[in-house]
DNA sequence: ACTCCAGTTGCAAATCTTTGCAACTGGCTG
DNA sequence: CAGCCAGTTGCAAAGATTTGCAACTGGAGT
C-alpha cells in the first residue's frame, strides 16, 4: 500500500473496505492482458489465497465494474469476461455476428451519443466497455444498401395468446 | 398463418421452421407490453401449450434476438428480460445507477455511433434495444462539472500476483 | 491499544441460463 | 401423399451467477 493511492482514495470514497480478497482481484484483473472469466480471476485468485471463495470473487468483480475499474465483455456463448479499465486504454468493441472478429472502438466515436443524452434528456452516460453487434467490413450482407435496420412488422397472433397481463 | 406473412418470410429466410413453440413464444413476447423475463414468458406460453419446456423457451428467445425479432433488458440484480422489436416503436434505454430510473431513448440518437462505426472501422452495427448505464437530470453527482469519465490510474500491484498467464 | 459496527466473507443453497442427446417434425422433394 | 433430413424439442444435467446468513474484520473514533 503505497503506490496505487489514487485507487485506494476511490475505494475509500465510496465508503468501502479494502479487504486482502478485494485487493487481490483487483490486482489479479489488473496484472492481466486480455479478458478473463470470472472463473479465471477465481483460479488466479486462489494461488495467492487458496481459500478465497468464488462468490466473493463475483461479488468483487461486480463491485469492481460498479466503482468503473473494471469492464465487462459479454460474447454470445460464453460466459461474462472482466477487463482493467486503464486509463488511457479505454475502449469499446464491436463483435461481428458472422464471423466473430472483434473490433477495438476508440472512445471518441461514442462521444457524439454522450452529448445528445445530456442534451436531449439530462442523461450522463457512463460508456465503459461497451460490446455492440453487427457485422465487420469483409461479413457485409449480400444486398446492403437500404436504410440498415432490418424492420419487423406488426406480429399480430401466431398462436392466439391472451393480451397483457402485467 | 395468414396475416403475419412477412414474419414468416423472415423465418423461412433464414432456414428455420416455423413451430408452434416458436410460433407460441414469438406471439407471447409481441401480445405484452412491457418488458418480460423468460419465466414470465414460459408460464403464459404454459396456458397455451403446458408440455413446453423453458429451455425451449430459453433456446427461442436466443433466436428470436438473434433475428433481431426481439430485444433484451439487463439490469443490475435481476434476469433478463425481452421485449417485442416493434416496426415505429424501436428504442433504447438509459438506466440511473442512482435512482434506477429508466428512460427511453430514441434511434436517432444513436445514428451518429452507426455512422462513425461504418465510417471509422466498415462496420455495420446492429443496434437493437441498447441498456446504457450513468445518472438521470435528477441524479448528478455533486461536483459534476469535468470531464465525464472518471479515470483509474495505473494500478500496479495491491496484492502481487503473477504477470499475464493468458 | 480497545471498541464498535457497517461492510465483507465463506459456505451452502438457490436461481438463472445453457447444453448433450435421442426422439421428433416441419416443410421441401418427388 | 410418402420419405427424408436439417432443424427442434423435452428431459436431465451441467454450468454460470446470485443470495441468505452468521461469523468476521477494516479502519474510524476514542
Ligand atoms: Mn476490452
Ligand atoms: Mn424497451
Ligand atoms: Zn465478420
Ligand atoms: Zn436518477
């Protein structure tokens, strides 16, 4: 505890402990390149401190992704990945649906949208991380030049279902 | 089957067959207003036909986003949940961290992002009833005048793991 | 140093979601 | 209209993530 006092003053603010297990977490999500599972953090996590358990390991990761440290990558298929956010390294990316590549979108293409919520509704978005869909330039659908949202019409009853129920 | 061809022919499209649980949970998601979550799904899909199973139910509700038919809602601490893509009715949401106030947010504010993604990277994204996180108007944080993004610094090592094992 | 208590933890169990697999079937073909 | 087969289904089981709870502890206050 000596370097890293800018976390330990965001934790601290947030009227937090730093407990051994958090430490270790966050140290081990940090020490890594790449995204881990939360399986992957426990494994790490246990060969300093074997008997730290797996839900602490997920209540820390969700802790963690609260505070904004870490960021979440949720492929489809697989389970939920952690990141460092580090500063200067943020980053978002884009999956494509068809062949699965994954894009590294810089921040500032997501500006433009933070500025139109705080605009158009008062809304701070906080953009950490984000994985959107789509498809990469060489997966580009056969005939694609119209407007781009494909727009499913009126289901109206395929099989005659009660109406709302709350 | 007659009205609700175009459906159909999305289906047909993509080499799928049309089931009745299909048919049942498509037309359950489209008859509620609202936001449901699978369970909420499979017990109205269960008055109309009680021998299907949730994870058929499960497996379709994977479909029907996967076509785009349908959109979902994560929010912290609880199951998602899946909403019916309506033609003129497409949206996006902005949740407060704070109050957990939710708001919709219209596709035109996401137009920029598209562009700058087609523009930037070739890629065409899909977006699809978005959850977007951060504070509403009535939820900012005291001193909210800088630059946004608060920024984690490099933190090195709180517990000393290993470095990268990936 | 000693106390105190809100925040944390380990453990067990629950909840939510996905998957393997053999039987089944929609809808195309002839 | 019978046959076929890729796509689907029900069921059982696994996998992923969250939660209840009593014991524990960081770190603020004294
Ligand atoms: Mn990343
Ligand atoms: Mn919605
Ligand atoms: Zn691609
Ligand atoms: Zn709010």
């Amino acid at each position: 505890m000596s370097c890293h006092q800018h976390v330990i003053d965001q934790l601290r603010g947030a009227g937090v402990r730093l407990t051994p297990q958090r430490a270790l977490v966050l140290d081990v999500v940090y020490h890594s390149h790449g995204h881990l599972t939360a399986d992957q953090v426990y494994e790490r996590v246990r060969t300093q401190s074997p008997q730290v358990d797996l839900s602490t390991v997920y209540r820390n990761l969700v802790f963690l992704r609260q505070q904004g440290l870490i960021g979440e990558l949720r492929l489809e298929g697989e389970p939920t990945r952690f990141e460092a956010v580090r500063s200067g390294a943020e980053h978002h990316h884009a999956v494509c649906s068809a062949c699965g590549a994954m894009i590294e979108i810089a921040p500032a293409d997501l500006a433009p949208l933070s500025e139109a919520l705080v605009r158009n509704y008062g809304f701070a978005v906080s953009l950490v991380h984000l994985t959107l869909n789509g498809h990469c330039a060489a997966c580009q659908p056969a005939g694609a030049s119209d407007k781009g949202q494909s727009s499913p019409h009126g289901v109206e009853a395929l099989a005659g279902s009660d109406a709302e129920a709350g």
